[in-house]
C-alpha cells in the first residue's frame, strides 16, 4: 500500500477525503434560524416579479425564490419578498437586508467584483431592445436620431443606451425616471418617444401595462448581451453553493425529463444522474450542507426550468415568449446545468 507521501511524490496530488462534510455559512445559518429566506424581487414586472392584489407574487424570479427555500428549508412558501428599485437593490443585498436578489438583475464584470457580489448563474438570457409607438413609423434603432427616450437610472440599459447611440453618431435627449410605475407612465403619456429596457421587460411592459399593446413596437435590433441572474454577496461560499446549484437542479431536471408530475415516479429511476439529482442515492445533499432531497424539493415546489419559464414568459402567457436562448443547449439554447455529482 502506498503511504500518503509516496502517493504526492508519484502524482503531483494530495488525496482529499471525498466525504468532507459541508458548513453552513453565516447566511445559511441565518434563514434556518429565523425560519424564512429574504428575496428581493422588482416592484413590479409582469413574468419575473410581479404582486397581485392580495400580494401574492409570481413569475420566473419569483419562482426561483420559491426553490431555494424548499431546498434549505424544505417549505417553498418560507419566503419573504422585498420590492426593490433597480437604484435599491445592490444595496439591500449589501447591507444585509436580502439574503438574495432575484430581480432580472445583469451579470456584469464591476457587479461582480467592485460590489463584491456574486452571481450564481443565468436565469434568463436577455439582451437590450427598443420600444416605440407605432405611430412614429420607426422600423429600425438606426432611426431614433434626436429621440427623447424613458430609461431607468442605476442600471445597463443607462449606460448602454448612451453607449448605442454614441458609436452611431446619433444624438439622444435621455428621460431619466427610477421607479418603474413612473417610467411606464412617462412613455404611455408620450413624455419620450422610446423606451428602452431588456427586450422582455418590453414585451411583459407591452403586454401588461399599455392601454393599447398593438399600438407599439418593439424594434428588431438588440444591443447588448443581457445575462440575468441570482446574486448573493461575496464571502459567503456555502450559500452561493446552494443558490447555484438549485438552479442547476431546475435545469438538470428538465434535461432528465423530470417534472412536477412525474417527480415521485422518477424517484424510483436506475438512471444514476437521476438517483444523485433527487437523492436516492446519497452524497450531494451532504456536500451542500442539506437534507439529500434538496433538489426533489425544490422540483416539487417549482417544477423544471422550462416549466418556470413556459409558466410565467411561455407561449401561453401574455408575453408569449419563445425559448430561444433560453432553451437547453441540447435544442440550440444557453441553458446547461453542471453535472450534479
């Protein structure tokens, strides 16, 4: 038998034990106490975090939210939800007020690393688009020269509407609004002759909050990648172990054909990617610092990731969204889950 020593001086590697249980973080131990997980979500948009008139939330973010509290509490309805403005957000994560943001948040290089948060994955690829009245006649972003038009602060789409019309020697007079009410009100009332936002904020904003959704356009041209996400704050490795991975479950999930319906049925599966993801057969849960039917929770509470999106953003919804990039990889999109093992 090789000694430990002679093993490095063979290998190049020190050996680890493969059942080194996980700890709980300051964040983990923090939602099991009080009981609940904090989420913060937008103030309103319809298909990623949206309240109805009793205050119930719904939508893709929201969803996800529900998730992850069933994968560290075992209950999807132990959730507090915090509206945040886009100008809000970093800082009540900062500070501690949210464990989570889950709020059509982009994935950028100073997020993540000047803020000092971290992004656990991609819940939805997006990218920047422009609306306008049809009225206008305007079938292209190369024709907006001179436009007014409404965009939120505190956010990409501030810069990089600044950015589009620069590179193309377009001038732009900027209507500048932070609350999100207020901004859709502007743009309704004709304060601007553009909106700009992530193309499936206009779509939800067309479809939800225009007296007349036929009476506007959304323009083809995207211009910019917009990769939103989960965030969690830096220093805190366990819980982004938890966030991310809860995602790559949803979206293992439906790479696996594992639904909400079929959920108890698939329990009973040889496949050992199935076994390992709903925790029949032991390890994953431990590493994580959970109960082994962490992932079977969070499916149970949510359903796969296409099911969260067909839900919320899907053709069946007023935002009559395709997959496109949201699709699996397998099917020509960018979702792909890590391997659960």
């Amino acid at each position: 038998m090789k000694t430990k020593a002679a093993l490095v001086a063979a290998t190049g590697f020190v050996a680890i034990a493969a059942t080194a249980p996980a700890f709980a973080g300051e964040t983990l131990d923090a939602i099991r106490e009080r009981g609940t997980l904090i989420c913060g979500v937008s103030t309103g948009l319809s298909g990623f975090s949206m309240p109805d008139s009793e205050g119930n939330w719904s939508g893709i973010d929201v969803d996800f939210c529900h998730a992850v509290a069933a994968a560290i509490l075992g209950d999807s309805d132990a959730v507090e939800f915090v509206a945040l403005t886009a100008q809000q957000r970093f800082t009540a994560l900062q500070s501690g007020e949210i464990d989570l943001l889950s709020r059509n948040t982009t994935w950028t290089l100073t997020r993540d690393t000047a803020l000092g948060l971290n992004f656990a994955g991609v819940t939805f690829y997006d990218g920047q688009g422009f609306m306008v009245p049809k009225e206008l006649g305007v079938t292209s972003a190369m024709e907006l020269n001179g436009a007014a038009v409404c965009v939120q602060p505190g956010t990409t789409t501030e810069l990089n509407v600044a950015d589009f019309f620069r590179a193309n020697g377009m001038e732009f007079e900027p209507v500048v609004i932070e609350s999100l009410e207020e901004v859709n009100a502007a743009y309704f009332a004709g304060r601007c002759d553009v909106y700009t936002t992530d193309a499936s904020g206009l779509a939800s904003i067309r479809a939800t909050v225009a007296p007349n959704p036929d009476d506007h356009t959304i323009l083809p041209e995207l211009i910019s990648k917009e990769p939103l996400g989960p965030v969690v704050r830096h220093g805190d490795d366990e819980f982004l172990d938890v966030v991310k991975w809860t995602l790559y479950a949803l979206i293992e999930a439906e790479e696996k054909g594992i639904t909400q319906a079929n959920l108890e049925e698939m329990r009973a599966s040889e496949d050992p990617t199935i076994s390992r993801l709903l925790g029949t057969t032991a390890g994953n849960g431990e590493a994580l610092g959970l109960s082994e039917d962490w992932a079977y929770n969070a499916i149970a509470a949510v359903g796969n990731y296409g099911e969260m999106f067909e839900r919320n953003v899907g053709a069946d919804t007023p935002l009559a969204l395709e997959r496109g990039l949201n699709d699996l990889w397998t099917r020509g999109g960018l979702m792909y889950a890590m391997p659960a093992r």
